[in-house]
C-alpha cells in the first residue's frame, strides 16, 4: 500500500506498493527512509500495538503521520464504529488539537492520518534511528519540557499560559460531545518554540449521545479519577480530574498521584491524598486546582466556569498576541472606526458607540500622526459649566454615564473612571496650615485589567459592562434585577466575564438603567436584566438573571443595539429600526405618522413587549446614522445632518421653540450638519460637524452647561479649548453629561 496525497488534499492508498509497507514519496527531497515505528501504549484495561508510518505530503513536502491500528480480532460493526468515531474526530478543528486529516479502513487495519509534531517521544526515536548525527527537534511533550525543569519551578504566568490552551481545546473537544478519556502531559504536545500546546492521542476518546455517560475505565492510571476507579459512571468532569492534574504537574513539576503499585495509587486516588502546591503561587491558583481535584464530581467546575475564573482572564485574552514563532503585534484600527460605519461627510466628526449616550453610525477621518491627549468634560449635578476632568496623561476615546458612575475608554484599551474623593479623604491639615481646595473629581485606572484590552464602556444606574477586544464581555456593579448577567442576583466588584455568552463574539452592548442589549458579530441579540413594559422584547415583563437570545424577523441583520430607561433599540445593517418597552409619548415612534397630523388616541401605542419596526416618519423613511432616548423623549440624526426630536416636550427638551405636546417627531430648526446627539431626563444635546456643542431642555442644576435656567431653543456650550477640536465620544444620563474631544492636528 502506498499512501501518498490526491489533488483534492485527501489521503488515499495506492496499492500498486507491496502490502503491508507504507513508502515515503521518493523525490530528492526525501529526508527520510521507508521506515515503521512500533511502540506500545499501556491502557488500563488492555494493551494495544499501534503502529506509526511518517509520510511526506507530495502537494507541499510536510510530513503526515499516518496511525495504523490494528483490527484483526474486531466485527464489521466494531470497525464501522471505529471508522465512524474517526469521522467525528476531524470535525475538530482548534489550534490547540492535532488536526486529523483522514481515516479509512484497510482490510486488517484502520489508518490515520494527522498532522505531524515534531520532537515527540516516538519520533525523537526516530531521529536517531535514522539521522543520527542530526540535532534533535525542539518542542516534545508537556511532559518532556516538565522533566527538563528539574527541581526549578515554573512562574505563574508560564503556567497558566499553557493552562488557558489546554482549557480551551478541552472545551472545544467537549462541545462537540466528545470525552478525551486520556488527557495527560504525554499527549500534550509543544511546538518548536515551545509556546503553543496541542491536545493529541483521541485513540480512546469517547463520543457521547446527548448526556450520556461512560463507563468503560480506560486512560493513564495516574490521571484516573476517583469515579473511575470504583466504577462508577462519569462523563465530562472526569475530563476535568485529568485537567486538574496536569495543571498540578504544571505547579509542581510533578504528578499529583504516584505510587509503587496499583493498588496504593487507587488508595490515593480514592482519598484525594496529594502533597501541597507551594506558596509562591498565588491563592487562586491553588484553589483552583484543589476545585478541580474534587472527590465529587458534581463539586467541580465547569470548563466555562474554569474559563470566566478570574486567575484565566488575562491569560485567556491576551494568549493569541503571545504566541507563535514570532512575537505578533496586531494592528489595530482606531477604536472609533471598529465602534461605527461610514457617514460620508468630509467634515465629519468623530464617532461614539450608545452607552448611555447614543449610537452612531459615523467613522472618523483616519489620522497620519499619532492623536495628541484628549479631554474631558463634565457637567450637571450642580456643575452649571463644563468642568475638565483629569486624565492621568493618557487618552480617551468613549465615555459612558450611569447614575453613578463617569466611565471612558483609552486608546491604549484601559478602563478609567471619574469619582467624588470621599469625604475627609487626605492628611490633618497642622495647625495654622492653609486648607488646600479638594478637587471635585480624581481619576483612576479599574484595577484588575491588566492586560485585558477594552474595545467600549456602558453604564447602567449602578451597574456597568465593558466589552474587549475578543468580543468577550463583562460585567460588575448591582447585581439586582439580573442586570450582570450572571445566572443571579449577587453584586460583583471587579468586571466578571459573563459565562453564557463565552461561545459568541461580541460586537456591541448597551445598557439601559437595570437591563442590558448585546449583538455578536453573527447578528445575534441578547438581553437580560429588567423586564418592565417589555423592554428585553421576549414578549413577557419578567426579568432575567442571564442572557437570552432576542427573537428577530429572518432578514433582519442586527447592527447595534440601545437601551434606553425602560424601552430598548435594535438597528440593522440597513438602517432599519426595531423598538420595544415604554412607548410614553411616542418616544420610540411606534405611532403611525406619515405627516405632520397627530393620530387618533385608539391608534397611539403605549408599550410593546417584543420588537416591533418603526411607525413614525422620518424614523421609517430617512437614513439614521445616529440615535439616543432619554427618559421620556429621543433624538435621532438623519444621513443629511437633521436633528428630530420626538416624545415628550414637557420642559422645551424637543427643541421646537414651544412646549406644545405632540407624539409627531419635530426638525430641531436651526440646526444643521449635526453629527451626535444624546438626551438626558428632560434636555437634549447636539453635536456639529465643527464641533459644536449645543443644549436645550430642562436647565436646572447645570444641566445644559451655562448659567441659565429652560430653553427651548438650542443654544451653544462653551468649551475651554483654545485649540481646535473635534468630539469623540458624548453620554448624557439623567441631569449630567459627559463628553470628550481631542485636539485637532
């Protein structure tokens, strides 16, 4: 039989060769001989011969490892499962897991064909067999470069850098139903330069029916679980026993069950006996792998859970920017332009993604030099003039605003937020020592982001979300009404990955003041959190403590997603507009308008529990590019630079000139070329294209940025900037507003 390559990429036999031989494609390039490899692999129920053949690919020269395992003594239907176990093997497809290329049946035996590792135990063999005077292969097993450390200690950062690969492919490997039954530092293989791992050897895995379980004891014996060895049934956790195992060897350069015979390894096994993992490594670490070692299977965590653990955040998001035989660096675009699509306005202004503050369909102008410091700016609350917040040297680029909170985004991807120094906070002031003014504001980094790059900010009334740049998302703050989406009710004080939504890529999210929007890049919407007046749109008012997939027209393609107080967006590709929740005053523009005639009180919609398109002209006819709600009205910018305004107008917020009640939008008059727009509780503010900042509404406590009271007209907020400048990002929630602008070059 001769294996070689078709033109399509798939293995095939050719039996022209002599039978039973494997030959390697004899070109000038051939490194290697016709040469077999035999060795044994101990199971714990039986032993099995394997055979291994290294072939060379003819379409590209790599070289393939061909398994040959022998089934003599197997029925038709034992190697018809056999096969089809094979076939569900190469639906595996992870750069942690050793790709497997093909498989068929070959009278006596079953071939397989897989990517080739080098530097394993097998083929260093090999190597010197036939190239004895050849350097060896770097890379090898975990378990190889584990031996070679002797007695000196990985660093933490090492270890869970191989950790977070391994959870990964297992994840992968487990969601396709499927048990490794095996997974031990022998069959975890380095690359060359020893930093990407990939889980090998499936030869006993088990494929699972939905929850079933299996109860065949097989695998390495040190790496058997306590389940196993009384004969229970298992599924995935035992998987996880192996897991924590090998994390321990990681931490301790040796295994966590060893014995001289079977029996006294059962004995340890059965009473979790193991020696202590040593103190450099930090209390998460250790805990982790005691969860995992759990006698109870029911006890311990679930791969996503392992995943959303705090200790595998940073390695987790930072693992594909640190791997590889060269050091990557990504090229990012600026986070504006991943925020929002084009506007097509030469003067445009830049963009801003809806935290509480609007949602753009604009793209800022691509800048040649690096952005010189931003500011940013605050007011309401009593603060009648826009004060510049500190900034601790860096740039911000988003701003988000809750209840209580002031939140941006840097360039660099770091989470800094804004708060009121606590009372009597700083030293006594000495006798006859003059009272130093405390500053209103003091800004700080959120701890605990080391690493992890932020792509936006969204706040809630006391909760905030934060969604990096690998689509991951996390929440912290109020856990009540569900809003962290965390499967409870419980209050969080560092971001927390919310688990459910771990398999999806995130492109955006939004929060209203107790419930939360997000779409994937797929086009999939998510919400959680409160239920009032049907704001999640899944057709009920009850709320949810974890994230439940949004029902949406087939052809409609999810863009971006707004969350208003009590009543939520979603935005297509094509600009089209879906709304539900609270529809007081027409703020969602459910109404049917079609000019400028106020419709029949049997025809107003005051609530809608699931989404529903857009009723009201313009909404339904003009291209939006831009759109925020407020408490009890919105503003949206059309493609054409036209501000409308539409709910209620109970304090001048609509900016019509008169405070007439109507449910019909209104054109903002005297306003053109706007760019963004976003609304408090009861005032409403707009953007131009040279960066012009405009208020209007309720003007109590500081809320338009002058020293006036209502106006129902708009009129210009005066920035301190001397420079010019174009504004980047603006939020307004409740009575203040936060907005940044960066110096023009």
């Amino acid at each position: 039989m001769h294996v070689a390559r078709s033109k399509d990429g798939e293995v095939r036999e050719d039996k022209s060769g002599r039978e039973g031989s494997v030959r390697v494609n004899k070109t000038t390039n051939t490194l290697w001989s016709a040469n077999k490899l035999s060795f044994c692999q101990l199971l714990f129920s039986k032993n099995s011969l394997t055979i291994v053949h290294l072939c060379r690919r003819r379409s590209d020269g790599a070289l393939v490892i061909l398994k040959e395992i022998p089934v003599e003594q197997m029925t038709r239907d034992e190697r018809l499962a056999a096969q089809n176990e094979c076939q569900v093997l190469k639906l595996l497809n992870h750069p942690n897991i050793i790709e497997y290329y093909e498989n068929f049946l070959e009278d006596k035996a079953l071939m397989i064909a897989m990517e080739y590792a080098p530097g394993t135990d097998i083929f260093s063999l090999f190597f010197k067999m036939c190239k004895p005077d050849t350097q060896m292969p770097s890379g090898g097993t975990l378990a190889d470069y584990i031996q070679k450390r002797c007695n000196s200690l990985l660093d933490e950062d090492t270890i869970l850098h191989f950790f977070v690969q391994i959870l990964l492919a297992l994840y992968h490997v487990h969601n396709k139903l499927i048990l490794h039954r095996d997974l031990k530092t022998q069959n975890i293989l380095l690359d060359k330069h020893q930093m990407i791992v990939k889980i090998g050897d499936f030869g006993i895995s088990k494929i699972l029916v939905s929850k079933s379980k299996a109860y065949t004891v097989v695998g390495t014996p040190c790496y058997i679980s306590p389940e196993l060895c009384e004969g229970k049934p298992y599924n995935q956790k035992s998987d996880i026993w192996a897991l924590g195992c090998v994390l321990y060897e990681l931490a301790s350069l040796k295994r966590a069950f060893e014995a001289a015979n079977l029996p006294a390894l059962v004995l340890k096994i059965m009473s979790g006996t193991f020696a202590p993992i040593s103190d450099r490594y930090s209390a998460e670490l250790r805990q982790l792998i005691l969860n995992m070692l759990n006698l109870d299977p029911s006890k311990r965590p679930q791969l996503n859970e392992i995943m959303a653990h705090p200790i595998c955040i940073r390695p987790l998001l930072n693992l594909y920017t640190d791997i590889g035989n060269v050091k990557m660096r990504r090229i990012e675009k600026p986070l504006s332009a991943l925020q929002a699509g084009s506007h097509g306005r030469p003067g445009g202004r830049g963009t801003n993604t809806r935290t509480r503050g609007g949602l753009s369909g604009l793209s800022s102008t691509k800048m040649m030099h690096p952005l010189p410091l931003s500011s940013v700016y605050t007011w309401g609350s009593g603060i009648s003039t826009p004060l510049r917040l500190p900034m601790l040297n860096t740039e911000v680029i988003q701003v988000s605003l809750g209840r209580t909170q002031k939140m941006g985004v840097t360039k660099s991807g770091r989470l800094i937020t804004w708060e009121a120094p606590s009372v009597g906070s700083g030293e006594p002031a000495l006798p006859g020592a003059v009272e130093q003014m405390q500053p209103q504001f003091i800004s700080r980094f959120l701890e605990g982001q080391s690493g992890v790059t932020i792509k936006s900010v969204s706040c809630g009334d006391l909760f905030s979300t934060c969604l990096t740049d690998r689509g991951i998302i996390m929440t912290f703050g109020s856990g009540s009404n569900g809003c962290l989406g965390h499967g409870n009710f419980n209050d969080v004080t560092q971001p927390k990955i919310v688990e459910a939504l771990l398999g999806y890529e995130l492109d955006q999210v939004s929060c209203g003041a107790s419930h939360v929007l997000a779409v994937t890049n797929e086009r999939e919407v998510f919400s959680w959190g409160r239920g009032d007046n049907g704001r999640l749109g899944l057709g009920t008012q009850d709320c949810h403590h974890s994230p439940q997939q949004v029902s949406l027209p087939a052809d409609f393609e999810a863009h971006r997603v707004l969350c208003g107080v009590d009543c939520s967006m979603v935005i297509s590709t094509q600009h089209q507009i879906l709304v539900c929740g609270n529809n007081r005053f027409n703020k969602l523009g459910l109404d049917k308008i079609s000019d400028t005639e106020e419709p029949p009180s049997h025809c107003q919609v005051e609530e809608v529990l699931i989404f529903q398109p857009v009723q009201s002209a313009p909404l339904n006819v003009e291209k939006i590019v831009y759109i925020d709600i407020g408490t009890a009205h919105s503003v949206a910018v059309t493609e054409k630079g036209q501000c409308y305004t539409f709910g209620s107008n109970q304090l001048g917020q609509l900016g019509c000139s008169s405070r007439r009640t109507s449910r019909v939008p209104c054109q903002v008059p005297g306003l053109q070329g706007i760019t963004m727009a976003a609304c408090g509780d009861a005032f409403t503010l707009a953007i131009g294209a040279e960066g012009e900042v405009y208020t209007w509404g309720k003007g109590a406590r500081g809320r338009l940025g002058r020293k006036e009271e209502d106006s129902g007209k708009p009129k210009a907020v005066q920035l301190d900037e001397s420079h010019p400048f174009t504004v980047t990002s603006v939020a307004c929630c409740h009575g203040n507003t936060l907005l940044a602008v960066k110096r023009n070059v």
